[in-house]
C-alpha cells in the first residue's frame, strides 16, 4: 500500500476526539474502549492496518492539582508519524449515582412532556411536529415520545415502595448467605435491585438539569461543566499533540454536557480581548450528539422564569445561546443585545437519534445542524438509547464527515 492509498482511506493530520459519555451505570474508559475499538474495525473494514497506543498526559483540575489522563492514539501502521486521532475521555458518572428520587425523576419528565407540547402546540412549530411524525405511525395521544416514558415512570412509582419493601425482606432473610456485592445495607441494596436502568438514566439528567443554586445538585452540575471545559480548554492548548482538529462527541447527558461546555467558551471568548484567539477555539470543528435530550432540557430550562420575568427570561436566554434559533427567543423591546458573541459557528453540529430510543430526538431547538435518524435493530428503551455506540453505521458516517480527506 503506497502513502497515495493511506492518505485516501486515513485522515491527514492531527484530530482529537474529546468523549462525553452519558447516564447509566458508566466505569472509566468504556467509552473510550467503544469508541476506539469501532473506528479501529471501521478501518480496518477498509483494509487500513491500524496501530493502537495506549498514551498518558499531565493535565490539572479546576482547582489547580494535577492528574494524570490517559488516552489512546489510532495510527496506521506504515506512516504513524504525523497523522493520527487521539481519543480522550470525560468520565463525570460517580458525580451522581443513586443521587435522585422516582418522584423527582417523574417530576422531571411530566415538567419536560408539558415543555415539549406546549413548543410543538405553538402554530410556527406544527410542521415540525408533521415532519416528525411522518417518520412513524404515532397515534394522537402518543405521538409525544416523551410520554410513554412518564407513563413507565408513572407505574414504576406505583410498584417501587412496595416491591423494595419486599426485596428487602428477602435479602435480611438471607442476610447470613450472601456474599460479594451482597454484602452491604439491605435497604440502599433493594434500591439498586429494583431501579431499572432506564430509571437512572433519567435521574441523571434530572439532577443535571437543577438550576436552583440551594440544591446539591447545582454543585454537581457545576463541578462537572469545570471538570469538562478545563479538559477542552488543556487539549485544544495541548503543545505536544499540536492538534489540527478537536471534535467534541456526547452520549445522551454527556451531549448536553459537550453543549454547555462549548456554550461556557462561547461566554469565555466573549470576555477576552482578542475574541477567543489565545483560546485556540478555532481549532474546535465538530460537535457530535447522540442519544440527546438537549431539546428536552432546553423545554426544562424554559419554564424556568415566569412570562412576566422578561428581564431574568433574556439573561437565561444570553447565557445559554449558542445555535439557538432566533424565532424561539420571546420578543420583548428591552435587553436586545446579546453580550455572548460566540466565535463557535463555524463548528459542525450532527445529532444522531432513534425512534425507538425514548431519551434522544430530533432536536429542533437548534439552529445549523444535521439530524440524521439510525435505523439499527433494537427495541424500546434502554437497548436503542445505547445502541450508538455498536453501529457501524454511526462510525461510518463519523469519519465520512469528520476524517475523510475532502472534508479536511
């Protein structure tokens, strides 16, 4: 294979891949594991020989201690010099496990199902709806998606006092034959036996989306925006890599994640003087969604100030701006000017959604990027919200957007 053949099948320089993983029951580097591993059969499905490196970096918290993160670096095997991917992770998950309750988190759905009619219900936005559900047969009642998730929620809340009651019954009946993960509490263990998956799932965007700044919750948000822009910020500055690209790719919450984080630099370059230059924001080209409820959390965030709150409203609205559509920005003759003048428009936006995944959509909040529906076998609920990170198709279409020379 000559260096004409690699060039074609291989990207030319030096991208990073920043990973945001989503809800569940996430350990470090899985998602790094996915990721790497599918781009990995993806070229190899193109008869590119790839080397894999396992690399480590010197980076510092927010508040200053440093730590040490590793990542992994794709290559192909006969020139590996310059060109090459790294793949980093933001891992955030033990942020908040077992952090929320049912009630909270039906709270959470009924407030974003009443967001999501009341956005779909206004007459500038009815096509939008039309457009959606031309993709399925969705009956009246259920052609909101989101509502088949409150029902669940609404029956699991029913069952869940009595059905933990009863496990945990059971596990202080057999308290003195258990062993291994068995062998603590059996109150906080009945919990984590009878809470499905796609329950935590949704806690975690639940706690995510706390504005109330009394809350623990708020501190956690806070902690992990810090957490993740500060990685960004090491990367894109990063003197050793040099790197050419950096793509940001979020899963389910850890998209909303990737979006604030590229929403609080869009706030950072506005107060530099030099407009972001020494940021190296330029260096940002891609933001990849998947599994997202960004339009979900946006109708949350929404209903949070009050008609006549015009003035709290707008602020709410500047700080969170970035690729927001004008039309849905509420009229009012005061505060018209937008101090956040985000240097990030030139980045490309690709939200990746299933229908049969009940936390991700089409999201039409947004102005300037590409929904693109996936069609994988699946069924209903947890398997479609993960399954993203398995299809072919979904790294096929990543690097035909992102990694292929004519884009470059």
């Amino acid at each position: 294979m000559n260096t004409q053949d690699i060039s074609i099948k291989f990207l030319q320089g030096r991208t990073a891949f920043i990973i945001i993983h989503g809800v569940g029951e996430q350990i470090p580097y899985e998602t790094v594991d996915y990721f790497a591993q599918n781009l990995v059969k993806h070229f190899e499905g193109q008869s590119l020989p790839i080397m894999l490196e396992h690399l480590i970096a010197k980076r510092r918290l927010p508040n200053g201690n440093p730590w040490i993160e590793s990542f992994v670096r794709l290559s192909p095997t006969e020139f590996p010099a310059d060109d090459f991917i790294d793949i980093h992770e933001y891992y955030w998950a033990a942020d908040t496990e077992n952090q929320i309750s049912v009630s909270e988190v039906l709270q959470w759905a009924d407030q974003t199902l009443e967001g999501t009619i009341a956005f779909y219900s206004r007459k500038e936005n009815e096509s939008k709806l039309d457009d959606i559900l031309k993709e399925k047969n969705w009956n009246s009642f259920f052609k909101y998606r989101l509502r088949w998730l409150t029902i669940f929620l609404r029956l699991f809340k029913i069952i869940y006092p009595w059905l933990r009651l009863i496990i945990y019954v059971i596990l202080l009946l057999l308290s003195p034959f258990l062993q291994g993960k068995f062998l603590q509490p059996a109150w906080k263990l009945s919990r984590q036996l009878i809470t499905p998956l796609l329950v935590n799932m949704v806690g975690d965007v639940a706690i995510y989306t706390t504005t109330t700044v009394k809350s623990p919750y708020h501190k956690i948000r806070e902690q992990i925006l810090a957490e993740s822009l500060t990685l960004l910020k090491a990367i894109l500055k990063d003197k050793s890599a040099n790197y050419d690209q950096v793509i940001i790719a979020g899963h389910s919450l850890g998209s909303c994640i990737a979006y604030d984080t590229l929403n609080l630099l869009c706030i950072e370059a506005s107060l530099s003087q030099d407009r972001g230059k020494s940021l190296l924001v330029d260096k940002i080209t891609g933001l990849i969604t998947f599994g997202s409820p960004l339009d979900k959390i946006a109708f949350f965030f929404r209903e949070m100030a009050e008609q006549h709150q015009y003035i709290r409203q707008r602020i709410l609205e500047h700080l969170n701006s970035f690729r927001v559509k004008p039309l849905y920005i509420r009229l009012t003759p005061y505060l018209t000017k937008n101090p956040v003048e985000c240097q990030l428009e030139k980045i490309r936006w690709v939200n990746y959604y299933h229908l049969q995944d009940p936390i991700s959509g089409h999201l039409d909040y947004y102005d300037s990027l590409d929904n693109i529906r996936m069609e994988y076998e699946t069924t209903w609920g947890e398997k479609a919200h993960l399954g993203y990170w398995t299809d072919p198709n979904f790294y096929k279409d990543i690097a035909q957007r992102f990694l292929s020379k004519k884009n470059k």
